[in-house]
C-alpha cells in the first residue's frame, strides 16, 4: 500500500465502492474510510456450518471397548465474512452529483474496516496498534475467558503483518500489531508481511478494530471461488441475537 503520496494524488476523489458479502457498498467523501451499506443478490449467503452423522458400533455385551471419539465443533464465537470488491473514483459534491467518473477499478487493494462502532475516528495519529487492555475489556465484553482458547487474543496470537496506512496520517508499521493470517484452501497459513487475507487488531483509542487486507481475486478458505478478503470477528456465544458490527473500506487508487 501506498505511503502519504496516495493522499496527494486522490485527495480531490471521492471513492464509490461495491463490496460483496453479498455486498457491501460504500461511499468515501474523503480519502479516508467511511461507512458501508451491505446488500446483496438478492442477500448475503450465510453457511451455518457442518452436519456430521454420528458414528456407530453394534458390540455383544461382556466387552469393554476401549476407543477414541473425535469432532469438530463449530465455535460459536466466531463469524466470518468473505468476498469481492469493485469499485471507481468519481468527483461529486455533497450531494452526490458527480462532474466526472472515472472507469472501474481493475483490481482491490486497500483495507476493510469492522467494529462494533459507528463512527470510527480515522483521522491523524487517532489509529493505533490494539493493546492489551483493550483487546482484555472486548474479551470481557463478548464473554471469553482470559483463559479460554478461543478469545481474542487467543485468535490474534502472533504479530506478523504488512505495514499499511489506515486512513491519512497513520501508519501501520511491519509486523507490529497483534494479528493472524486466513486459512486458503482449508489448509493454515504461516502469518507474515506476505500472507494473504491478514487480518491486523487496530483501536482508535476506544474501540477495536478488525482490519482485512485486501487481496485482489485470491483462492480463498474453500478453494472453489476467488475472494477480494476474508475475515473473521468475534461474537458472544450466549447471545440471543447477533452483535452489530460496522463496516468501513478504504481502496487505494
């Protein structure tokens, strides 16, 4: 990703995006990342998850079977969103009336954005590195345990990522914040500056953020179809009803 210079060069741009979950759409009134409406065709596909039959045996009686039994649980925990990116750059005013659009983008490079949110500050020196604290008190709020496995911290275990810009005036030095990388192909990755589909934990100084790196058309976890990004966010397991998370994109020209 491009360093100040990118903001130099599109900073009278204004960014129309597509996002496919089914969809996210987007509008940027300024180089920074903004807010998305999500939409589908006709809505986003949702997979819930795997039906495996139990296993079975028919042994006489007088025997004692000494055996080993092994599943895998779907973690509720967790949710995941995958997809595609398009977009252009357009020069409109305030009420969305453009002067001029220019073609399609060819390929997504950038970052997407989610957190629980909805108004993340992106301005200078406000995106930091997530710190133990914060990552500690969204554990709490989302009901892991410290101890548990699958927690937050549990899940960004390893700091090893690209550097990157989030929004204008924060830079995202190499391998300096807790992160993790995708599995592709159902198959784990080694994370790393050159892993796709990384994902970066970042704060605004108040709120978590999940950071995808886009990927422009990568195999993705099923290896039946190309993905733009992939990204998994925490959930509470107990709830009744899906916590909101919002959704912000930034794409470089």
């Amino acid at each position: 990703m491009m360093g100040i210079d990118r903001f130099e060069k599109i900073g009278v741009f204004l960014l129309l995006a597509v996002l496919f979950i089914g969809g996210i759409s987007i509008y940027l009134a300024n180089a920074i990342p903004e807010g998305a409406t999500i939409s589908g065709s006709p809505a986003p596909s949702v997979g819930t998850g795997p039906t495996r039959s139990p296993g079975t045996r028919s042994d006489l009686g007088g025997r004692i079977i000494t055996m080993v039994l092994n599943t895998e649980s779907q973690d509720y925990g967790w949710k995941a969103y995958v997809g595609n990116v398009s977009g252009s750059f357009v020069l409109q005013n305030s009420n969305n009336m453009s002067i001029y659009e220019w073609p399609s983008i060819t390929s997504a490079i950038g970052e997407l954005y989610v957190s629980r949110n909805n108004s993340l500050n992106f301005s200078a020196g406000a995106i930091i590195c997530a710190n133990s604290t914060q990552i500690a008190t969204e554990n709490t709020f989302l009901g892991f345990s410290s101890s548990a496995k699958d927690n937050i911290n549990g899940t960004f275990n390893v700091t090893a990522h690209a550097g990157f810009q989030a929004g204008a005036g924060n830079a995202i030095p190499t391998n300096n914040c807790s992160s993790t990388a995708l599995w592709v192909n159902d198959t784990i990755q080694t994370p790393g500056s050159t892993a796709i589909f990384q994902e970066i934990l970042l704060s605004d100084h108040n709120s978590l953020i999940y950071v995808a790196r886009l990927n422009d058309n990568q195999q993705g976890f099923d290896n039946a179809s190309l993905y733009d990004f992939q990204i998994i966010i925490p959930e509470n397991k107990t709830a009744t009803s899906g916590t909101p998370y919002y959704f912000y994109l930034e794409l470089d020209s």
